[in-house]
C-alpha cells in the first residue's frame, strides 16, 4: 500500500517560506506606487502638468512590461537561483527611488527612474509567484490569490509611509519604499522553493498564436484585459481622489492618505477568500461577480463625490476588495487551459498584455478627470469590467471550462 501525499499545508517548511515570500513581496511592491502616494505633495512642490503627474504611474508600468519580456527571452528566472534574482530586482528598484530623490520632482528624469524600478520589479513579482508556485498541492488557486494579495498590501504600503509624517513630504514615500525594498532583498534569501520548483520550458514567441487562436484561452485574455482596464488606473487616482473628497471637509491631508490605504489594502482580503471560493465554486463564477461589482461602483463613485463620509467609504471599500478579488483567477485560468510546456510563456504574454494597457488606461484617466472632474472620472473604468464579465460568460458557456477549478467552472 503507498503513502498517501501529504496535505496542502502539511509540506515540511511550507509555512515558513510562504511567509518570507509574501513579506518580501509585500515590501519590494511598495516601490510601485511610491509615485502615486507622493503625487498629492509633489503636485504642491513643483508644476508639474497632469500628462506627467499620469507617467509617474504609468511609467512603471511600461518599464515592468519591458523587464518581463527581456526576463522571460533571456531566461534569467532559470539561469539564476530565484531567490537571488528576487533579491536583485528589489536591490535595482530600491536604487532608482533613492535616485529619484535627488532628481527635479516631476522631471523626465524622475519619471525615467519610475521606469527603471518597473523593469526591476519584473523580476520580483513573476519570481516571488514562481517560488510561491513550487509548493501548491490542490491549493493553486489559494496561493496565486496569496501573492495578488500580498501585491494589494504593497501597493497600499506607500500611503500607509505618509502617516508618519506630520508635514507632507513627496520624499517620504520613495524614501521608505526604497528601504522596505531593501529588507525585501535579505529576507527572501532565507525563502526556500517548493518540491515543485524546476526549470521553466523556454519563452516561445509562437505561443502568441495560440493565445490568439484558441476561443478558451482568447477569452481568458480579454477576461483578465477588462480587469486590468480598472485596476491599476483606480489604484494610480485614489490617491488624488480622497485627498480632493476629505479637502471639502477641511480634513487634513492624512486622512486622505489613511482613505487610500484602507481601501487598497482591504483587496488583500478578498483575493484570499476568492481564492478560495474560486476553487470551490468556479473561477468565472467568482470572476465575473466581482467584476460585475468593481464595474458598478466606477460608475458610482464619482457621482457620490458629495455625500458624506458614511456613505462613500463603505463604497470605496467594497471597490477595493472587488476590483482586485478576481486578479489571480486569470492566471489560474491559463495555468489549466493552456498546454504544460507553453504555460509559462502564456503567462509571460498575458502579464504583459495586461500591463501594457494599464499605460495607456493610467495616462487617458488622469486627462479625462482633469476634463470632467472627480464627479464622472471613473466611470470610464466600468468599460473593462463589463467586457470582463461578457469573456468569462462565453467561457463558462464553453466545453474547455470543464477544465477550470476541477471542474467547476
């Protein structure tokens, strides 16, 4: 009689490195919106235009969607030990916040360090998923929700380094990003890999067709195009719009920080338990419901730009845990649809479709609230959701979902 495999969670130090991995994660990922903390108190210290205000966010973007393809063609999450690789991405971008420190706020120079961090995060956040990977055992859907989590809590953490201060400084948030990226960088030297922890099959550009041609795997693309659409344009603008709600209050700036913060943070929730839900009950059905929610509260945010505070933060609350809870069901997707050998590369593709359209969508947001205000400026981002939730409809319609979550959907 053999052995039955051990539990999920059973697996001899599984706990321990999943907790280094997440910390790490958590730290080095506050370097991605340090730009977007800052931006209330850079706007206050420099002119600076509302096309570069957008570029200190989008920049990021386009340099992590540049990292990730040269990451992925050269191999180097293969040719290097994961953990060191890791380590030197949080080092590089811990680097370039330092350096932006001594550049003019809001400067083209301050703006092409944004995207030197971005390129250094690609070997971050795909790594430290990587790593996470190696120990799933039945519980994939859990941990990939566990690392989009632990990116939530890291993209809020620059709002949470401007409480500390008293005075408004656009220094702080680059300042202390850049040392929790370095702390980052130690502790995750100490994060052991999975036994599933093996060589990726090489980067195959021909995947792209596939991504194309096959309806499952088109439809999960264009599911996860329709959340990337809101996600990061929300997270780049919450910043300036609590601090403009809380000023017709007469509130301090902090307040508008601690807003930002809590309602970023609180995704970090939801990707767990949709996590775990999706497994259960079916990653489109998760999908879509918290698309269908993050769509409706674009639409109703702005217009709620003049009720009072008990109205408006349980729904920017409820914003921040839907408009990220269906993040890691589209990776999950593609890990069950697409055939083993080109996974990795799909994956790859489908990182840096999504991204490359946060640079577009983080850019034309800040043009379009300069235009109409804070009254209709998100309700352009319900487009995305909408979309989101027509692609994983089809998909559930389709005999290729008998795949997704064990069956369920």
């Amino acid at each position: 009689m053999t052995a039955a495999p051990p539990a999920p969670a059973s697996l001899p130090g599984k706990r321990a490195a999943l907790c280094l991995i997440a910390l790490s994660q958590i730290l080095a990922l506050s370097i991605w919106f340090a730009g977007a903390a800052a931006l209330p108190a850079l706007i206050d210290a420099a002119a600076i235009s509302p096309l570069r205000q957008a570029m200190l966010t989008s920049s990021v973007q386009l340099g992590f969607v540049a990292g990730a393809l040269a990451s992925a063609g050269l191999g180097l999450a293969d040719r290097i030990v994961p953990q060191r690789l890791f380590a030197a991405g949080a080092i590089i971008a811990a680097l370039a916040n330092l350096l932006a420190l001594m550049l003019d706020p809001g400067g083209i120079a301050m703006i092409a360090s944004r995207m030197v961090a971005g390129a250094a995060l690609a070997l971050v956040y795909p790594v430290g998923m990587k790593l996470a990977a190696s120990w799933a055992r039945g519980d994939a859907g859990f941990l990939v929700g566990l690392l989009v989590g632990a990116l939530t809590l890291g993209s809020a953490l620059p709002f949470a380094f401007n409480l500390a201060n008293a005075v408004p400084d656009w220094r702080l948030p680059f300042a202390a990003s850049a040392l929790a990226a370095l702390l980052a960088a130690a502790a995750i030297l100490f994060a052991r890999g999975g036994p599933g922890l093996r060589p990726a099959a090489p980067f195959d550009p021909g995947a792209a067709l596939l991504a194309i041609r096959d309806p499952a795997l088109r439809l999960t693309n264009l599911g996860y195009l329709g959340h990337m659409w809101e996600l990061y344009a929300m997270w780049a603008w919450i910043g300036p719009f609590a601090h403009a709600y809380w000023q017709q209050y007469d509130a301090p700036a902090r307040l508008g920080d601690l807003t930002a913060f809590v309602v970023v943070a609180s995704g970090a929730l939801a990707c767990l338990a949709a996590g775990r839900l999706a497994d259960r009950l079916g990653r489109t059905r998760i999908a879509m419901l918290a698309l269908a929610i993050s769509g409706s509260c674009a639409l109703l945010v702005g217009p709620a730009f003049g009720l009072p505070p008990w109205i408006m933060l349980p729904l920017l609350i409820v914003w921040g845990m839907a408009v990220i809870a269906d993040s890691a069901q589209f990776s999950a997707a593609i890990t069950e649809l697409a055939p083993p050998e080109r996974t990795g590369t799909l994956l790859t593709l489908q990182t840096a479709m999504g991204f490359a359209l946060t640079v577009i969508t983080v850019q034309a947001l800040g043009a379009w609230i300069g235009w109409v205000g804070w009254n209709w400026g998100f309700a352009p981002l319900a487009i995305g959701p909408a979309v989101g939730v027509w692609a994983m409809a089809r998909l559930r319609a389709r005999p290729e979902a008998g795949k997704l979550a064990g069956g369920r959907g």
